[in-house]
C-alpha cells in the first residue's frame, strides 16, 4: 500500500444491531443477513463503536467527516448508545473538523425524547416511506403483519415538530410504481417534506432463496415501470417544484450534465469507498455486497484505513468500470450513469455479453426524456444562475409552441421540430 492508495475521505455506514430490526418489510435485503452470524445478539460492543469512531475520525483528511448509521434498526440499539456516541465523537474529533452523524429510521420507536436529541446534536434523518397508506402498508409490515404507516406518519409529524433535518427515502417496488404523482404529491403536499429519494427494489431470487441470474421477485420493479415513475415524477418537477423540492434522482442524474458524476454512488464511474460495518466490527466491500466473498476484515484486528485502501477493495471499486459491457462502454449516457450500482448488473446485452444493468431500459429512457431540461439546468448553474430558472424558460417555450399550434396548418411541418407534417403528428392533439 502506498501513499496514493489512501483516500482522503471514505464512508462507513455502520450496523449498530447488525440486521435486526423490528419490522418485516418484504423487500428488505438485509434481514438474511442474519445468517452470517447465527447466535448473534447484534448488538455492538463498546469496543467496536469505540474503534469505528476513533479510526474513522482519525484516517480522515477532510474538514468534515460523516458517522453514518443503518440497520436493520438502529434504534434498537436505545438512545443512550448515541448519546455516547456523540460524546466519543467530541472528544476524539481533530481541532476544525465538523463531525455529522445520518440516521436511517423506520421510525417506529421515535418519540419526542428522540427527536429533541436528533435537533440538538444536528441530525440528518432518512425516515424509510413507500407512500399513501395502502401503498406503503403493502410491503412495509411488523412482525405481526400488520401495516405501519399510522406509526411512520407519527414519526414524521415528530420529526417536523422538532424541526430535525429529514429526508424521506422511498422504494419504488411493482406496487407503487405505476402510481408516481400519487406517491410524489403524498410526500410533497401531504407530509410537506422537500427531500426524497427513489430506491428501486431489484431482487434476484428462485424459489429456494439463492441468487438467479436473471429472474427477479414479483416485488422487484419492471425496467420500464422505473423509467415511467421517474420521468411523471420529473414533468411535475421540472414544470413547478425546481428549488424547491430537492429529489436525490434527478440532481444525482444532474451532475452527471455537468460533468460531474458521482455525487451519488450509484452514478459514478468507480465505486469502492462506501462500505458496510456490521455490530461486530466486520467490515464489506459496500451493503450491497454484505457476504462471504466481500469481506475485508475487522477493525478490532486491521486498521480500517489498511481495509479500505486494500488491493481487495481497491480491485472491488475499478470492476465497476473495467467490468462493463461494450454496449455500455459505447452508450450516449455512458457519462451519466456509468453502469449504475454493480449489484444490478446481471442482464445480457443484446449481443449476450452478461453485465448490463437490469434497469438499463428505464434509464436510457428517463435521460433521453429529461435531456432538454437536463442540459438547460446545467448551463444555468455554470452561468451562476439558479436551476429553478428552468421552469420559466420551458414555461415560456410552451407558451410559444402552443401559439405556433394554433396557427399551423394540417400539412405544415409541426412546430414541435418532428419534420412531420403537422396533421400526423400534433394535430389532433391540438
């Protein structure tokens, strides 16, 4: 290991209660994962949260360094394991150096005790939500069976009492998905929050629980189905929400027109430096990839700053781009969305090649949908104007094409720019 192999910054999302968790969500990948440690009381030890803060603030070369915590259910874990968390991390953070801490929550034991600590000690909440009552009742269930979202609407209203920073994070599964605005204007209107990301549920299992190569569950979301929930989703957006509703998707898909691509995982060219630490002081190649062929070591044995800069993981994180297909390696939105996440790479390209990512089709069709405001949003931000600009130059635009309809002949060209005469193409529309 040299010097270069090290990164300045990296991030660890820890498992404080490995994959235990109080519901029985019936997408959730994470509850197998119980099977790697049969026994086990996931709970972490004072050694292992001791070790993970400590090495993470101490291998990190940034003014700002993220304690990110997931489940399972982290909250099982009570609240005064974070309150010594935040304790631990004052102590041992570097003199300049902000430390912040995310928390991803089904919410069903938040309370008001809880909240007024998240707002004090800054926070970022991921409140996990499918939608309007039947469709988030559908898949997210407890133990009983029973539907979840009178508990998760209280943890919300919670949340905005205490005025805590929350983001909503959404699966999009065969159930929700061909109902988007319903979804969208839920959160938006109904609950009021201006932070949301889509998470689209992809599971390859056959009938005895393994992995398959191509098949997928019934609560797996169609290629096509995704691309249509994001590009409805993304008409009422860009038409009126620009600047003020923020959709981790689409500024995800943003940088990518400006060059930048990355912002979130899933879109950059490599990937390597987000890895999953589980109660025990394990620690995976990413959450994804929880299991036997990922593991990398333990914190409590190697140095984590020797785990994450180890060929191994190194390797984990170019495969990414060195694994993808021809027809990848050639697509127009290659810069966009450099293959999405490796874990849904499994289909066949055209010509057979295996590689291509299962939701390649949904997504191909969303950037060619939302190219044109894509592409004015991004000379907006390197003009140092606002992106929220966009609604009225398409406003605009609308505004005059509408005019031109109105005035066009039934063997015109259509002013839509088609070449078709006017009558085939928008003519009945106008």
């Amino acid at each position: 290991m040299t010097a270069s192999d090290i990164p300045k910054a990296f991030h660890i999302m820890a498992k404080p209660t490995g994959s235990a968790c109080n519901l029985h969500c019936a997408y959730c990948f994470f509850l197998e994962k119980e099977g790697l440690y049969p026994g086990s009381d996931f709970r972490m030890s004072a050694q292992v949260h001791e070790a993970y803060i400590r090495q993470l603030l101490e291998f990190h070369r940034t003014p700002q360094v993220t304690v990110a915590w997931q489940g399972g259910e982290p909250t099982l874990m009570g609240l005064d394991f974070f309150r010594r968390s935040v304790e631990f991390q004052q102590r041992r953070r570097k003199p300049g150096v902000h430390v912040e801490n995310s928390f991803q929550t089904n919410g069903i034991l938040l309370s008001d005790e809880w909240c007024r600590f998240f707002r004090e000690n800054d926070f970022l909440i991921g409140l996990s939500m499918d939608g309007p009552r039947a469709l988030h009742d559908f898949y997210r269930k407890d133990k009983a069976g029973r539907g979840t979202f009178d508990r998760v609407v209280r943890a919300a209203r919670l949340l905005q009492k205490h005025k805590v920073e929350c983001n909503i994070l959404c699966t999009v599964n065969s159930n929700n998905a061909a109902h988007p605005l319903e979804v969208y204007r839920f959160f938006r209107d109904e609950l009021g929050f201006d932070y949301i990301q889509f998470i689209p549920i992809v599971e390859r299992k056959d009938e005895s629980g393994f992995q398959a190569e191509e098949t997928v569950t019934d609560r797996s979301v169609q290629p096509g189905q995704f691309g249509r929930f994001l590009i409805e989703i993304f008409d009422e957006w860009v038409k009126t929400d620009v600047g003020k509703t923020f959709v981790l998707n689409f500024d995800g898909a943003l940088a990518g027109w400006l060059g930048r691509a990355g912002t979130v995982c899933i879109f950059g060219p490599t990937c390597g430096l987000g890895m999953a630490l589980e109660h025990n002081g394990d620690l995976y190649s990413c959450d994804h990839f929880v299991d036997a062929a990922h593991y990398l070591g333990n914190i409590l044995k190697t140095p984590m700053i020797e785990i994450v800069a180890s060929e191994q993981q190194r390797k984990f994180g170019m495969d990414k781009k060195d694994g993808l297909p021809r027809c990848c390696r050639e697509c127009a939105v290659l810069s966009i969305c450099n293959g999405e996440c490796p874990k849904n790479r499994f289909s066949k390209t055209p010509d057979g090649e295996s590689g291509l990512n299962y939701l390649c089709a949904g997504y191909k069709a969303f950037f060619k949908h939302a190219d044109k405001p894509m592409r004015i949003m991004a000379e907006l931000i390197r003009t140092n104007r606002p992106a929220s600009e966009v609604m009225a130059i398409l406003a605009r635009e609308r505004g005059d094409l509408k005019t031109r309809f109105a005035s066009a002949g039934r063997n015109d060209p259509c002013p839509c720019g088609s070449g078709v005469k006017f009558k085939k193409c928008h003519g009945s529309q106008a």
